[in-house]
C-alpha cells in the first residue's frame, strides 16, 4: 500500500511577489485547480537543489539568534524548558508501540 503525506508551508509574502508569482503559475500549469501548487512545489524543488550544491553556513551569533527567536514569549527559562521536556515526550510516546 502506497501512502502519500503531505505537508503545508505557510509564508507571508508581498502583495507585488504573490501577483507575479499567481500570473506566471497559471500561464506555465494553466488556469485550473492545482496550478499553484505544481508551481509552488517546482520553486521549491529548485530552491533545495540550489541549495544543496552549496557550503551552508550560519553566520552570525546563533545565542542572539535564539534570544531573537525567543524575545517574545511571556515564560522564563525554566518555564521553557519544562513544557519543552513535556513536548519532547510526547511526541517520543507517540512513536512507542503500544
């Protein structure tokens, strides 16, 4: 039996990107349902093989780059860590059979 997932990536773009990219989706897959999405799917898949050629690197200081990420939750450390470590199990009981 043949299962296929599929996921969804939300993303904000610009209003001007959005038209462009609705304009040229429709006018290279047509202008029926599912057109986006080849599109979307196309972009991507080069995107990651453009990537993938290349020496990924972070650059920058990745503490500043967590406190970033971080800066707007209302909890402690501590806080954080204890829903971290209850989130962490249980998506590790979710792969135990049972």
């Amino acid at each position: 039996m043949l299962y296929v997932l599929e996921s969804m990536i939300r993303a904000n773009i610009s209003k001007e990107l959005e038209r462009r990219f609705r304009e040229l989706a429709m006018r290279r897959f047509g202008y029926t349902k599912g057109s986006l999405q080849k599109a979307v799917e196309e972009a991507i898949a080069r995107w990651v093989s453009w990537v993938e050629g290349e020496e990924l690197r972070f650059e920058g200081d990745p503490v500043e780059a967590i406190d970033g990420i971080l800066a707007d939750l209302e909890i402690d450390s501590v806080e954080l860590q204890h829903k971290l470590k209850k989130i962490w199990i249980s998506k590790v009981l979710e792969d135990v059979s049972g």
